[in-house]
C-alpha cells in the first residue's frame, strides 16, 4: 500500500534541532538570583476634601496672610485640630461599617449553618417516613408524594421564614 499524496512521509523520529543557547542570568554572588521586583500595586484613587474642610483650609490660609507669621503656630494647631477630629470621626464610621459587615457575616454563616442542618434532617427522617407511608397507604405512591411534599413544605417555610431583611 502506498500513502495518499498529500501525508507527510513517515518519520520514526522528530528531526533534530541544534540545542539553543541559554542566556546567563544576571545573579547576584554565586547561584543567587536577583530578587523580583514586585508588579506596581494601583493607587487609590484620590478623595476629595468635603467644602467644610476645604473652605476652613482656605479661612486659615487666609488667616495666615492677614495675621502673619508670628500667629503661624496657632493657625496651624487649630488647622491639625479639625484634620484629627475629622480623622478620628472618618476611623469611628469605618470602624462602624466594619462592625456591621462582621454582624453580617455572623448572620449568613448562622443561617447556612441552620439550612444545612435542616436538610441533613429532612433527608434523615425522609427514608423512614418514605417507609413508613409507602407500607401503610394502600396506593404507595400517594404516601410517598404527600410525606415528600410535608418534607417540602416544613423546609419551604423555614426558607421563607429565614430570609435576609433589608437594614435601615
């Protein structure tokens, strides 16, 4: 048998490629390699100042001009004392917020933990009750359709009952 004109004859082995040459890498004394720099990280982007900080910036640039440079101290112990209430009121609201996403997170992993629990439950007493109405109702199928639909129902409304509600 021949082989179709347009296949590649057959080859037991690839063909041999001369071997490339491997660059040096740059190190650093011997069998040491250079630390790797790691990628840039992005910036945040910048926060504006709310108009009350900027508008009492500018009332103590002001202040500093009228005044002059022997006021420059108490213009700027005043200036630091709204930026650090101002800083300490912005920690407080974080602080807040974090509260309150720990408290969620608290709530979703109790809930997960009461739904896995109920349907390891329903599942457990589903076979026996399966059973138990298959054996005790005439037609079989009709007490394992309404056990099943009870095992439905029960875990339907604890569904309902457990949903998430909105936070003011």
């Amino acid at each position: 048998m021949s082989e179709p004109p347009y296949a590649p004859p057959y080859q037991p082995f690839p063909p041999q490629q001369p071997p490339q040459q491997r660059r040096p890498q740059p190190t650093q004394g011997y069998g040491q390699q250079p630390p790797r720099q790691a990628p840039p990280q992005p910036r945040p982007p910048a926060r504006r100042l709310d108009p009350e900080t900027s508008s009492q910036v500018r009332a103590a640039y002001a202040a500093r001009a009228e005044l002059g440079p022997e006021y420059d101290d108490a213009i700027a112990a005043g200036l630091a004392e709204r930026l650090e209430e101002l800083a300490a009121y912005r920690t407080a609201e974080l602080r807040q917020a974090d509260s309150r996403a720990r408290e969620d997170r608290a709530d979703v992993r109790k809930s997960n933990t009461h739904r896995f629990v109920l349907g390891i439950v329903s599942l457990g007493t589903g076979v026996p009750i399966t059973a138990i109405a298959a054996e005790s109702v005439d037609q079989g199928l009709l007490g394992v359709i309404a056990a099943w639909a009870g095992i439905v129902g029960v875990n339907a409304v604890f569904a309902w009952g457990s949903r998430r509600k909105p936070r003011d």
